[in-house]
C-alpha cells in the first residue's frame, strides 16, 4: 500500500492515575493534540495536511499507571513518530511539572498502534 493511501490519526493519551476531574482532563488532552499537531506538522507536512483534508481522525485512550506511561514515551522516542508531552503548570488539580497527557501524531495508524494497542479507549 502507498504511503499516501495509508490510514492516518492522531491518538492521545491521559494518565487516569493522577485522578484528573473530567474538565482537566478535556483541557489537557486539547494540549497534547495541538502539541502533537504542531510538532507533525513541521516533521511530515504531507501526513499532516492529509489529516486535515480527511477528517482529522482522533482517538482518546487511557493509561492507570505511571510506568506505563513512562515506557509509553521511551518507546515514542525511539520511533520517529512526532509526538508531545503534555507538563502541567500544577495551578488547579496536579503537581508542577505533572505528565499528564501524550499526543501522538497525526501520524500512519498502524505505526501508532504498534505502541499503544494494548491501552483502553477513556
């Protein structure tokens, strides 16, 4: 298959353990999609403007442990894939400095869900 026919979404993903109200976890995964976008954007602006013109497909899964989280990210590291850390102000509900959500794309589906497949939708 074509790159350019390959299915294309951004995921992002919210830590549940840091027992975030529904309103703070709305806000923080609206960061970690606009990161994500952002950083997508400027790494494959092909994927990116394919997105957009197609619907701009999202996906909301959910972590209950830190060290998922954190082995999450070493593996996004390590990918290529754009992606983005979402780190709290700590001015309501969190700590400073608190990770509290990963945006993961837009990028090709299939790439995404080598790493996240295992995680629950929210």
């Amino acid at each position: 298959m074509e790159k350019s026919k390959k299915e294309i979404k951004q995921v992002i993903i919210l830590r549940k353990d840091l027992g975030m109200g529904n309103g703070k976890m709305i806000a923080q995964g609206s960061h970690a999609s606009l990161m994500s976008f952002l950083r997508a954007k400027k790494l494959y602006p092909e994927i990116a403007e394919t997105w957009i013109r197609e619907g701009e497909t999202k996906i909301v899964l959910k972590t209950n442990k830190p060290e998922e989280f954190n082995e999450i990210k070493k593996k996004l590291e390590r990918s290529g894939m754009p992606f983005e850390t979402v780190k709290d102000a700590g001015q309501t509900q969190v700590p400073p400095g608190s990770e509290t959500a990963i945006g993961i794309g837009p990028y090709y589906s299939d790439e995404i869900d080598k790493i996240t497949a295992k995680l629950k939708l929210l």
